[in-house]
C-alpha cells in the first residue's frame, strides 16, 4: 500500500525529507507547498538535486487540498 503526500518546507531538513519521500517505494509525493514565489512551479526532485519527479511546487492550500493526500509532512517556519 503506498501513501499519498503533500510535503512543505525544502530547507535543510526539509530538503533531507522530501528526498527520503521520493526514494521511498510506499510514497507517493503528489504535490509540495512552498511559500517562496520564486520556487512555486519548480520541480520538486531538481529542487534537492535530483531527477525531475514531474511534481511542481504551489503557493495555494485550495490546490494541495484538492488532491486529497493521505499525509502531509511539514518542515517550514513554526513562526
């Protein structure tokens, strides 16, 4: 059984972590939030050095929640 997941945040441990959810055979990373614009629309593999994975950044929560997910990882400011 494999696991949808939205992932936010690509600093340094959020970097590690998306790389861990594409290489992981039971994930499936469907969407990655970003608050940043001038990354929104990035490709999320070429983000942490890494092959395309054809999943694109987004700035909008309405979009990520569309997707209906089954985890979501967070890594980004707790300010």
């Amino acid at each position: 059984m494999s696991f949808k997941v939205v992932h936010c945040g690509t600093g340094n441990v959020g970097s590690f972590a998306l790389r861990q959810i594409i290489d992981h055979p039971d994930l499936e990373l469907v969407g990655r939030y970003l608050s940043t614009p001038e990354k929104v629309a990035c490709d999320s593999g070429e983000v942490v050095s890494m092959d395309p994975v054809g999943v694109t950044a987004t700035d909008n929560w309405a979009d990520l929640v569309a997707l209906t997910a089954d985890r979501l990882t967070y890594f980004g400011n707790t300010v």
